[in-house]
C-alpha cells in the first residue's frame, strides 16, 4: 500500500527503475551520515540548553559519572595527571566528540532499517521511518536510564532526587527525539527524487538542490549552536578547584575567610540549588521520615562550632587545609526530631544534589557529633561550599564531608558512592603538622619565631615538637588554645641560630589519645600523606 504522502508518478512522467543495489548503497551511506551529523549536533545544542536553563545532565556527563566510579583511584590519577592543567574539560569534550561520532555513525543503521528504494517519490518521511526513529529514541533513551540509573539523580539546580531523576530521564528522551526527528528529516530531504507530473524539470532539480542546501545549512547552523552552547556551559566552569588556602606572611589565621577557604569540586560546573526548590528528606531507618524546606530548616536548634576541613590530597606540608565556624543542626538532633533510628540501623549515607553519595559507620559518625550546617563563619553557606547545606564529620577527610545536600539515609548496608568506589580511603584522617615559618633565610645568632599549624580531626593534639637539626633532638613548643575540640591548633616557638649553613627544621605531633604522628612517608593517594614536614632554612 502507497504512503498518502508519497506523490504518485502519472502515466506522463513514468516511474524510473530502481537503482541498483550498489548505485542506492553509494548514495545513501554518505547522506545518512550527513543527516545524522546534524541529527548529533541538534542534540548537543538541546541536551545542553536543557543542562544550561533546567539543570538536567547531559549523556555526556552521565557517561563521565559512569566510568569515574568504574576506574580504580590509581587510573584516575593517571588521567588528571595526562591532562592537565585541564582534567575535566578536555576528557569531557572527548567524551563528547565520541558521542557526536557515534551518533553520525548511527545514521547507517537507520539507512540500513529503513530500506529506502531511490529514486524516491517524496519529501515526507513515511510511517516506517517515522518508527523507526521512534524506536530508535525509546532504545536509546531506555539503555541511558537503565545503564546511567544511579548517575541520573543529579540536578544543578538542586531538585530533590526523585523529581530530578524523572527529568534526567525526560532529557534522555528529548534530546535522542531531537537526534531522530533530524534524521528522519533529513535523509529523506537529502536523498534523490524522481519526477513528478506538472512539474518543470528545472523547477524539480531547484527544490532539490535548496532543500539539499536547507540540509548542509541546519548541520553548519548546528555546528556554530554547539560551540555556542558548549562555550556557555564553560563559561560556568568551577576553575577555583584545588584553591588552597593562604597564610599571609607566613602565619596562618585561626579561622579561614569564607573566600579563602580550601575548595574542591568534582564537577565541571557546580550546582546552584535555588532556596525555593532545594529540600532535605530525611529517610531510611528513621522512625518518622520527614522532609525540610530551607526554611524550615533554619527553625531547627542549631549549634555553632569551629571544625577544620582538610582535603584528602593534601600533602604534608600543604595547604588544603581550612578552619570555619560552621552553624546548623548536630545529626543527633535530627534524628531525636525523626523519633530515632530503627533495629538494624548501621550506616548514615549522604546523598548531595550533583550526584555524589559516601556514606559511614552510623556509630562512628554519630561519635564525633556532625553538623548539618547552613551557615559559615556567619553568613549564609556559600555556592561553592555547598550552599544550601553540607555536612562536617569532624575526624574525617574533606571527601566525607559533601557539600549541597539534599538527603541523609539511615541504612542497614554500605552506600557506595564515587568516592569509596575508586578506592579513596574510608578511615579517619592523619594526624599532621605544619610549619609556616620562618622561610627563606634567618640570622645566625638573632632570635626567630618558628611556627605553624597541627591536626588530628576529632583526636585533638596533646602535644607539638620542634626539631631544628632534622631530628637529632626535639624540644616542645607552645600551643595556642585550641577553638574546639574538632579544630586545628596553632603553635610556636623561639629559635636561635648559632651557626651559617642550612638548618633543617621538622615537626611532629601527638593528638589528643597520645600517639604521637607517624614519622614514615607516604604519598596522598589512596590514604592521605603521612610523614613529618621538613623545611630548610638558610642561616647567614
């Protein structure tokens, strides 16, 4: 039976032979994959816009997030290291011309499903190209949902995880639609026609050839779009990641400025939940599951406490290492508001609104008394630290800590997430020690502060020691009154010089339990560093 869109051949104007099967496989092969070029970049123009305005991640990013939590914290490694000084953007965009390749690919496979016989009798694609690219955009979106499930939860602009993971899985579906209407579209355009009655030949071939130009202008249009869009998507690039903190003249503040508190990101652009959507559920093992706005979850009793942040690829001596006052409410409160925790109960999981997920022993946190907090050193959480909520697990690295919360889970198992995945340590951080000062060259015979910083998360520090001749003997130093029992402390000590050459300087500490800090050396990776920090100073 004919497609009723199909222009008939009149009895005037027969209907050519059909071409050869070489001749139609000549033709068709390039224009497929011309039709789904611009199939591809029509995608990328609408999976971006929808990641840009709805905040919904792109099949690139899904990707991305997929194999992250399927390479060993060694390989990721390796990678940042390879593409440096631009580890996100650069496999990003690989990923993506992957994606744009596969995609025109792709477009064989629908030339070869849909069996068109050229010359053809029509502009209007016919139910069987049309369901073929249906099925085409189900398939597609089907295997991303299935394949990317725990991945599609994430949502920039903060929405709880059910509402996000349903529009994540609309966005797999607008933009393979997107991708199979071009297709659809334009293959058919692209492809040769026969004449038709009572029309000129000449007027024939001009409308071929424009629509054919129509064709080659929406994939050169598409192209342009894409890098339109891409550069805005960059444009909100987080380059602040692995900002470490300063310490002005060589001494280090007891509390770090909002802007100038250590900061890591694992995305390529952050979040930026809005108040009036963001909610906080509460769920699991709680006797009474419940769900907080922001405003809501100001009214709770709140608690203000310092608590230092240290990253997990901080190296000794180094400086991603930060001290706040950070306000919310302690997670014993919560859960005494929620009537408790039921039999069973032995994980806490945070789940944040880009995606990431840790989770830890519920007794070990519940230890150390963590904050949900949703004010820092006074003022409202910023963007980039987590706004509009995050958590402190003092005692632990800055990766188990996450930033822009939107639900705790009381569990009975482990919740794997990115960073446990990879291979990244699940135990408490190090004790560590700092000297700030002095650098460079001293006086022989006039008197120098030496000073620095010491850390041991929630063990606190009992005691700090100075060497001034690389460890031959020690001498203690005076510690500054620690701001709570979860932050760092402040040290120093007078040293005189006696004799020119250079004096190797090293510290040690002992927290708060009396182990004193390991003395051997390790490397950041998986574990966190170890070993004492070592400076030499020139004596003139």
């Amino acid at each position: 039976m004919h497609d009723m869109n199909q222009i008939q051949a009149t009895p005037d104007v027969p209907a050519p032979p059909a071409y050869a099967r070489l001749k139609t496989l000549l033709i068709t092969a390039p224009l497929a994959l011309l039709a789904a070029l611009a199939g591809s970049l029509m995608t990328v123009i609408c999976m971006v816009t929808l990641r840009l305005l709805a905040g919904i991640p792109t099949p690139v990013e899904l990707f991305s997030y997929f194999t992250l939590k399927h390479i060993d914290v060694h390989t990721f490694i390796g990678l940042l290291n390879k593409y440096a000084p631009n580890s996100k953007t650069v496999p990003l965009g690989l990923a993506l011309l992957g994606m744009i390749g596969l995609g025109t690919a792709l477009g064989l496979v629908y030339a070869a499903i849909v069996r068109l016989k050229l010359p053809l009798t029509g502009y209007a694609p016919t139910r069987r190209e049309w369901l073929t690219g249906a099925g085409i955009t189900l398939v597609l979106a089907a295997i991303g949902s299935l394949l990317f499930l725990d991945e599609l939860r994430q949502n920039l602009l903060g929405l709880p995880i059910g509402w996000s993971t349903f529009l994540s899985i609309v966005g797999l579906f607008l933009d393979f639609a997107v991708y199979s209407v071009v297709v659809c579209l334009a293959y058919r355009i692209l492809l040769p026609k026969h004449r038709v009655a009572n029309v000129a030949p000449e007027t024939q071939a001009r409308r071929q050839l424009l629509s054919r130009v129509g064709v080659a202008a929406l994939t050169v249009g598409a192209g342009a779009g894409s890098l339109s869009v891409v550069r805005a998507y960059l444009n909100r690039y987080a380059s602040y990641d692995g900002m470490e903190t300063p310490n002005h003249g060589n001494v280090t503040a007891p509390i770090t400025p909002n802007n100038e508190h250590y900061v890591v990101t694992q995305n390529t652009i952050d979040p930026q939940p809005s108040a009036d959507t963001w909610r906080l559920e509460v769920t699991g093992l709680v006797n009474n599951p419940g769900t907080y706005t922001y405003e809501e979850l100001q009214k709770l009793p709140s608690v203000s406490r310092a608590i230092t942040l240290e990253c997990i690829a901080n190296g000794t001596g180094g400086h991603l290492m930060s001290t706040a006052i950070w306000q919310g409410v302690t997670l014993a409160t919560l859960l005494k508001l929620h009537g408790g925790v039921q039999a069973g109960a032995k994980y806490f999981a945070m789940h944040s609104v880009d995606g990431y997920t840790t989770s830890l022993a519920l007794d070990e946190v519940l230890a150390v008394d963590p904050i949900l907090a949703w004010r820092m050193n006074g003022a409202v959480l910023p963007q980039r630290h987590g706004f509009p909520l995050r958590i402190l697990i003092p005692g632990r690295f800055g990766e188990e800590n996450p930033k822009w919360i939107t639900r705790v889970e009381i569990a009975d198992h482990f919740v794997k997430g990115l960073y446990i995945d990879q291979g990244w340590s699940n135990r408490p951080l190090h004790t560590t020690s700092r000297i700030d000062r002095p650098t460079g060259r001293v006086t022989a015979g006039q008197k120098v502060e030496v000073g620095g910083i010491a850390f041991a998360g929630s063990r606190g520090i009992q005691k700090v020691e100075l060497s001034v001749n690389g460890g031959n003997t020690w001498q203690p130093v005076e510690l500054q009154p620690a701001l709570s029992e979860d932050s760092w402390v402040l040290w120093t000590a007078q040293w005189t010089p006696t004799q020119a050459g250079t004096a190797t300087l090293l510290v040690r500490a002992t927290d708060g339990t009396g182990i004193a800090q390991t003395a051997v050396g390790q490397r950041t990776v998986p574990d966190g560093a170890t070993g004492y920090h070592k400076v030499e100073v020139q004596v003139g």
